[in-house]
C-alpha cells in the first residue's frame, strides 16, 4: 500500500510540473495530476492506524 501511494504521488507531481512545459494540455495535466495526488495522499492515510 505505501509503494502504490508513493507511485501515485511521483506521478501526480510529474505532471503536475510537466503542465507548465505543455500549454496545450496544461489543464488536463493539472486535473490529472492533482486527482493522482489527492489518490496517493488517501492512500497514504488509510494505511496509516487510526485508533488504537
């Protein structure tokens, strides 16, 4: 689980940063990236223990 959230994360904050290199698809970029991102970081909580 924490390696599919780490992936998630590298790979949203790629395009995230290769949005800016692309005009044209700047947009869709960003939305992907940022959905890659908020994935990651859910992730990334739901493996964590929350009670105990």
């Amino acid at each position: 689980m924490p390696l599919l959230s780490l992936i998630c994360l590298g790979l949203g904050l790629g395009l995230a940063a290769g949005a800016l290199r692309v005009p044209q698809r700047s947009a869709l970029l960003e939305r992907t990236g940022g959905s890659l991102i908020v994935i990651g970081l859910g992730l990334l909580g739901s493996g964590l223990p929350l009670f105990r």
